[in-house]
C-alpha cells in the first residue's frame, strides 16, 4: 500500500442542483474544519434553480492553501448527467464514491471506486418522505466520513452549525449521514491512501465566512443607512445578509423604528439613483450589483462624480461580457467601473483581496465616499463573495466615521454665510458641502449634472468648466495617496516581480511557494484601490520583470499599469490572464510565468 | 412701504429664485409662481423643502424658486429614484418634484409608477406639454392621438395619460390641472405638499414656442375652450380655521395628514374623490367628450407612505451616528463567533 495521505486532499461533489446537496457539502465542510484542518470550499453552480449540474470541490490542506485546486482525489459522483466527464477529473490513485447504479464499463482503472447504492439506501432507510431527496445527499457524507475516518463528533458538529436556525433538523440530518457511514463499515475496506487526522495549530481563531457576509457586516459596521438594490447573482446576498443583520441589530427594541431602509429598487438605475439621493441628503449609502447593473447604473456614476455626491456601489463581479456567465467569476468590470460613465469620469475603487478585506474595505469605503464626496466602488467577485474562506475573525472599528467636510449652521455663522459648494479653499480638491435640512439662509445650494462653478451656479463658461475639472483631478490625486495601499512582500529579494489583486490573492499566494521551489522566486505586490499609488512604479523600478495576475482576457490592469508607468519601465510587465470564470488555481499563474521565464514546467 | 410677512415672518420675495432661462410665456413659469405662492402662503421653512427634478424645460424651474432651498437637478428620468433615496435619508424634509411629460411619461416612466407603487412621500408636479421643448419640438408621450406638431406631422399613437396611469396604480393624491388656472393650481400645490405619500397634479403647460399652435390639444386656447373642472378647490392650512359659509351638500371637506383641510365645491355632477372608480369614469368621459378635466381627481387620506409602513423613524437618518449604528464590541465579538 502507498504512503498515506493525510489532511491534503481535494473532495468533487458532482450532484443536481437544488437537490439539496449544498447543505450536505457545507456539513462535511464544518466536520473537516471542526477537526481544525483548513479547509477552502469553492462553489461551481449553474445558472438555473432545479435540475443542472453542480459541482463542490472542497480542498483541504495543512498549509491552508485557499485557491481553487485543479486536480480532485476524491470524487462524489452522484450526477449520472455529468457521471463521463467527472471521471475525467480524477488523479490516478484517487476515490470515486458513486452511485451503483453508473456503469463502471469505460471507467479508467487506475482509482479507486467504492459504489454506493444511494437511491436504494435512501428508499429504505429515509422515512421522512418530504426530506428524503434532501436527506439523500447526506448519505455520501457519512459515506465520506467512514472513508477519510471524520469523527462522529466532529460530523454532529457540523450538522448542529448548519442548522443553527433549525435544532428540529438536527436530528434526522445525522440519522442520513449514519446510513452512509454505516453504509461505509459493513461493504468497504480501505484501498486507498487518504485520510483526515485531526489537527492543531492551524485554524485556531478563525471562522468561516463569504465575501458577501463580511461585506454586508462592513457596511453595517460602516454606518449605511440608506440601500437600495436590484436582485442580480452573485450580488444579492450581500444585501440580503444586510437586510438578516439589521433585522438583529439596526431595530430600535423600544419603538421597533428600523435604524436603516432597504429599498428593492425597480431596476439598478433605480437602485443606485437613491443611493444617490440618499448620499446627496447625507446618510451612507449603498447598492450592491453585479457587471450588467453596473453597466445600468453608468449615468448616476457620472452624475455622482460629477455633482460629487458620497454613495458606495458594490460590484460582485461575474463573467461577461452581456449575461455571460451569471455564475461564474471574474475580475473584468475593473477597468469599466474605473471610469463608469460617459466624459472624463473616474471613480475611486477599492479592491478587498480576502474576505477580512471584504469587511474592512466594505465599511471604511463609506468613509472614502464622504471624505472624497464621490462613489467609491468596493470591486468583490463571485469567488470571493459566494464561497467560505477561512479567515481570522475580524477586528471591531478603531475609528469613528469620518463624515468628511460638512458644514453645519454653526460653520456657516461663523462663516457669515460666505462660501462656496465647489470653491477648493484647502487646495486638496474637496470642497465643502451642506446637507438639506440645514437651518441657515445660506446652506442651500442647487445640484445639477450640468456645468457648473464654485458657487454650484449653473455656468457653460469654458474657464470655470475646465477649472472645475481640473480641481476634480486634484481631488482624486489626493484620494490616490489616502487610499489602501498596496501591501508589499519582497522578502523574496527576486529581480522578478508580481502583481495582483482580488481574489487571485490566494492563488498567487499558493503559486508563490510553487515558484520558489522552482528556483523562481517572486516579490509581491498586492494592489487595494484605484488611482493607482506611487508604490506600483516604485515597485517596477525596482524588479527587472512584473507579472500582472488578473481574472480577465484583455489585461484590463495590465493596461492601466502600462499607462501610468514611465515610458522606460512599461518594457519590464508581462501579463498572466485567467478568464474561464472558475476561480483561479495557483497553476493558473506558476505554469505561464515558468514558461515565459524559459523554465521547464 | 409694509411688506406682508407670513406666518414664519418671512417676505413672499424669499420664496423667489433665479430669474427664469425659460420662454417668455411659457406656462412652466406661470407653475414657477404658483409654487412660490402656495410655499408663501403655506409658510414652508426654506430650508426644510427639497427642490429635485429630472432634465428638460421643466425640471430647470426649481432654479427659479425658493432660492435658499437646497435642490437636485439630476439625470432625465430619475427623479423619482433621487427624490426615494434623500426622503428616506431625512424625513423632515418636505420633497418637492417637478418634471415634465418627456421626463416622466417616457424616459422615466418606469421609475415614476414604482414611486407611486410605493407612495413615497413627495408632491410630483408634472409640467405637462406634450412636448420636447428643449430638444426643439418633437412629440412626447402625452401629445393626443392627432394633435398636430409645429410643423404639422400628426401625432400617431395613443397617448400616455399620467394621471389615468397614477390612477391605476392607486396613487394616493391624483390631480389635473392648468398652469393658466392659478385658482385652482396653488390649493391644489398647498394639499399635495400637505399629504403624506406621493401626491400626484399633472398640469397642462402650454410650451408657447413648439406646441401652442391650432391642432394641438396642449395649447393655451384649446385648453382655456376646453378645460372642465370637476370641483372649486380650497385649501385652509392648519395654522387657520375652517370658516366657510356653504349650502349644506355642495362642499366636500377632507382633512389631510396635518390638519389642514381641503374643501371642494360642486360645479356640475357631483365627482367623490375618494372613488378611484369614479375618478377614472371622468377621465374617460372627458376625453371623450373632447374636454379636459381638472381638478382633485382622487385622494387617500388612508394609505400609509413607504417610510410609515417601512418604520423609518422621523428623526433623520442622516443624524444617526456610531453609537446607534454599529453593534457593542461584546455583540460584534458573539456576532463574529456565530462563524466559527
């Protein structure tokens, strides 16, 4: 028998969609995570609600690699739909866990197959009938369980956390997973190497949590109070965890007043319209979208920019272009939403590499938005926003809200009324502002999309046009320099540089070790926000060769990169693009630059 | 020489704004001084009201009122999303729309029903020409089936109604009127602004460069020939008390959100404007009789506003800070074990 192979193993479920198999999957994920092994599940769903194919890989490794794997140990072939082309996906040497009832005639023989009859097994011994296509899916994992050697404590565990709403559900959950996992001790002997063993020192302090959770508790710990929004995937939970949070923490227990409203707007030029309102009448505000919403909402963005009115836009990235791929990830609205609208418009983005950042970045962008009185979009993506990652649990606010510059009727008596909405008085291009509702004869002013001067006076004067323009650029050039900035590693003292943001973080991460193995070893910077900081040109001066990672075809950083450099060091980027919309494997980034560095793969 | 102050001791010329870019004529700024009157008259606390309108001749006039007010001329068609979202940041402010028959019938129809789906809080005026006057004349939505251009191409297609559409959609405050009929107009502008919950007045503003010409049914002639209004309307303000002398049965009074009253007197058949049935039968008829009917059309004193229903707190939500906002360390500390 070969070395055993523990805690380092990629588990494929291939099931139906909504069949109930998410659950199971998330059970099995708490069970492993619950032994304190890290575990980094991905999602791969069909645009559909009932009936398609749907795949979980959850990997598990002691390292606690959080990228998507593109090799599967262990398959769970319960999709006879998809049964050919999963089969495919195994590694020699490894499991397929599947329904009995497949023919095994053309199967590769170089795994291991331990046929399970399912449906039979669910037949006979589910007796919940309502649940029992459900519950079905919770056979293979006890099935799992009895294979990699899951304590039964650990699985009662799991079962209890995902139904934390529904203790009732406990109970026969478990009852399913007993079937597999008795299922697993009477028929099989082990045949092959992987195992699961408990473990310490890996996990402890950290919880699990999606993208859109950690954003939805960033804008509730941000202080917005004004949303509204357009369901789209893989945008909706966002607003949805916001809507739960709030529900627990913004309902005023004496009066049961609602310290937040959530509008479900008509459409997302609605939707990010009153944002807008809300923003311009001084609350925080928000929407959340993905690529098409985005493309809605072009003209309040330059409405915004231009009327400089605070509101935070999330855009949880899928693949495009048009309806692309609703379910699929990416990174390739970064360059559009850098520049959402028609004229010279250019927005503040900010770019949450893990799901901390998801947080962090998802409050303090309201922050960004008042200070610099313009949209700031918070560019997630379905990676990082629809799937678990494990992470450490993340830190309550050391800052109060910076409500940016806002004159109250006491500043305005002091000022005896004399000033002006967009004169720049402190030279760093942002202006003052009043709110509606300020009781002082000079507060009010008219906002418009139209050409305007210092005194927001309706003007078509060429001079006061261009100035104002020009203060605008100011004002982002000095947003450029408060932003997050890049978070540098080059400890790696290499003359070979990398690049990259989002979610390719944990790729890049992973491909990093990879690299060095090979005798190429990588410094890294990680970009947080757009306009791009000095530190990226400083960072290409100093390497002789920068990789651009990024999930989109066209390079869309790459580019904005190229610009900004000075013409003598464009000659040093190179770009690695990932854009089949599965979430990007650290060989997705160490294969190519191996290649293009000459290095035999 | 006395100024006459009103009941917040203020001017009627504070209520004035920016000298109009307008047409001479045009109807928008006969609305213009309506509004400045009603908000005098009402004694509304400039900095309490919200001026937000779209893009078009129309939505240029809250320039030219209540200079010190804060206002929002924003994107074509969008008014209703802006007006939503600075309502819901702070419901103190009293959230005054004007749009036009392109701004709301076509480009912005859309967002127009769904405000009234929701009944947000907001008096919405339409300035109603059947015409793109900025763009040079060509047809909008709510030019007649026939009604002739400048030019003379015929209009074609079926008309878009604001009111019968607000109508259906069971808006709370339905309303026509003429910018030429300031009797009507300004109690009309004091009840809306005086209801909670979206208050709809589609007033016919002839545009006296594109579509005041023969052939048109937006013209100040064919609506001065044509117009038939449904009811006198009055308005007494809160602050005032209810002092009219009237034949029993021939004055309808309604009280609204604040106290104040509106008081409408009979003129032919009797129309109840608490019948949404009825209020669409005089649209119709009207319209096939060739008449224009105006007036208060319907009201629901009843129907809660979006922010009612929603608990929004009146107390802004602007104001609200950290301490309210962000939960304790000790639940941000349980929240975050819920996780693991």
């Amino acid at each position: 028998m070969t070395q055993d192979i523990i805690n380092d193993l990629t588990i494929q479920a291939a099931t139906v969609n909504g069949s109930g198999s998410q659950t199971a999957n998330l059970v099995l994920t708490r069970a492993i995570f619950h032994m304190g092994i890290p575990v980094a599940p991905k999602n791969v769903f069909p645009s559909n609600i009932e009936g398609l194919p749907t795949w979980y890989q959850l990997r598990v490794t002691p390292e606690g690699h959080m990228a998507r794997s593109d090799k599967v140990d262990i398959l769970i072939a319960f999709n006879v739909a998809t049964w050919h082309q999963d089969l495919k996906t195994v590694r020699p040497g490894g499991v397929v866990i599947h329904e009995e009832a497949f023919s095994t005639a053309a199967a590769p023989t170089d795994v291991n197959y331990y046929p399970v009859p399912f449906s039979k097994l669910a037949k006979s011994k589910i007796q919940n009938d309502t649940l029992r296509k459900q519950l079905a899916n919770m056979i293979y994992v006890g099935v799992v369980a009895g294979l990699l050697g899951i304590p039964w404590e650990a699985l009662e565990h799991g079962v209890k956390r995902q139904f934390l709403s529904k203790p009732k559900a406990v109970q026969v959950n478990l009852d399913a997973i007993k079937v597999g996992f008795d299922y697993w001790q009477d028929n099989f002997s082990k045949k092959d190497a992987y195992r699961l063993e408990p473990m310490t020192g890996a996990v402890e302090g950290k919880v699990l949590v999606e993208g859109n959770q950690a954003a939805a508790l960033g804008a509730l710990m941000g202080g917005v109070t004004v949303v509204a929004w357009y369901p789209i995937t893989p945008s909706s939970s966002v607003c949805e965890n916001l809507i739960a949070y709030s529900e627990r923490f913004r309902v005023d227990p004496a009066t049961g007043a609602r310290l937040i409203s959530v509008v479900q707007a008509e459409d997302e030029l609605a939707a990010v319209g009153m944002a807008i309102g809300a923003g311009w009448a001084g609350a925080r505000s928000m929407t959340s979208t993905s690529g098409p919403g985005i493309s809605l909402m072009a003209e309040f963005a330059g409405l915004g920019y231009y009327a400089e009115v605070p509101v935070v836009i999330f855009d949880i990235q899928r693949i495009g272009p048009s309806t692309g791929l609703p379910t699929r990830t990416s990174q390739a609205d970064i360059g559009f939403a850098y520049t959402l609208s028609h004229g010279d418009t250019k927005h503040i983005v900010l770019l949450p590499g893990t799901v901390e950042e998801c947080y962090e970045l998802g409050r303090d962008a309201f922050d960004y938005a008042d200070r610099f009185q313009t949209p700031v979009f918070v560019l997630s993506d379905l990676d990082l926003g629809m799937n678990l990652w494990m992470t450490p649990e993340f830190k309550y606010p050391d800052k109060p809200f910076d409500r940016g510059k806002v004159l109250s009727k006491a500043d305005l008596d002091r000022l005896a009324g004399e000033w002006g909405r967009y004169a720049d008085v402190d030279g760093d291009g942002i202006t003052y502002r009043t709110l509606p509702g300020t009781d002082h004869p000079a507060a009010g002013y008219f906002t418009r999309g139209s050409g305007h001067d210092e005194h927001a006076r309706y003007t078509e004067n060429a001079d006061a046009y261009a100035r104002n323009m020009d203060r605008l650029t100011r004002k982002l050039e000095t947003a450029r320099h408060e932003l997050p900035a890049p978070i540098l590693d080059e400890s790696s003292k290499s003359s070979i540089g990398l690049i990259a943001f989002g979610s390719t973080h944990a790729a890049v991460l992973e491909a990093r070790g990879t690299l060095a193995a090979a005798g190429r070893p990588v410094d890294y910077l990680r970009l947080r926000a757009l306009p791009l900081s000095d530190e990226v040109t400083a960072f290409v001066s100093r390497h002789e060769k920068v990789y651009v990672v990024e999930q989109n075809r066209d390079g869309q950083v790459y580019d904005l990169i190229r610009l900004a450099l000075p013409a003598e060091l464009v000659g040093r980027l190179r770009s690695i693009r990932h854009y089949n919309g599965q979430p990007i494997p650290a060989v997705a980034i160490s294969d190519p630059l191996l290649q293009m560095e000459a290095v035999p793969v | 020489m006395s100024v006459t102050l009103n009941r917040i001791g203020l001017p009627r010329d504070a209520y004035k704004g920016a000298a109009t870019t307008l047409c001479a004529g045009c109807g928008h700024n006969s609305i213009t001084n309506h509004m400045i009157k009603a908000l005098y008259e009402l004694g509304v606390e400039p900095h309490r009201l919200a001026k937000m309108s779209g893009i078009g001749c129309s939505s240029k006039t809250p320039a030219y009122f209540v200079e010190t007010a804060h206002g929002f001329n924003g994107v074509h068609g969008r008014m209703p999303a802006l007006t939503t979202g600075a309502h819901l940041a702070n419901r103190e402010l009293l959230m005054l729309g004007v749009s036009g028959d392109g701004d709301t019938a076509s480009i912005g129809l859309g967002q127009f029903m769904h405000m009234i789906r929701r009944n947000i809080d907001c008096t919405y005026i339409i300035e109603d020409n059947g015409t793109y006057g900025l763009t040079k004349g060509q047809f909008s939505a709510t030019a007649d089936l026939g009604s002739v251009q400048k030019k003379g191409a015929v209009n074609t297609f079926q008309p878009i109604d604001p009111c019968a559409v607000a109508l259906t959609l069971g808006c709370s405050f339905v309303a026509r009127s003429f910018s030429g009929d300031g009797k009507q107009v300004v109690p009309l502008i004091k009840a809306a602004l005086a209801h909670r919950g979206t208050a709809i007045i589609d007033i016919i503003s002839p545009c006296v460069t594109f579509n005041d010409h023969d052939g048109s049914t937006k013209s100040y002639s064919w609506v001065k020939d044509h117009e038939e209004s449904i009811a006198d309307v009055s308005f007494i303000p809160f602050f005032e008390e209810v002092q009219v002398d009237y034949e029993p049965g021939t004055i309808r009074d309604v009280e609204l959100h604040d106290g104040s009253h509106i008081l409408l007197k009979k003129l032919g058949e009797d129309h109840d404007p608490s019948d949404r049935r009825a209020a669409m039968r005089v649209i119709e008829e009207g319209r096939a009789a060739g008449h224009l009917v105006t007036g208060l059309l319907y009201l629901d004193t009843e129907m809660k506003d979006f922010a009612t229903t929603e608990h929004i707190p009146v107390r802004p939500l602007k104001d609200l800070g950290e301490a309210e906002l962000r939960m304790s360390k000790e639940q941000f500390a349980h929240f975050m074990s819920e996780f693991a």
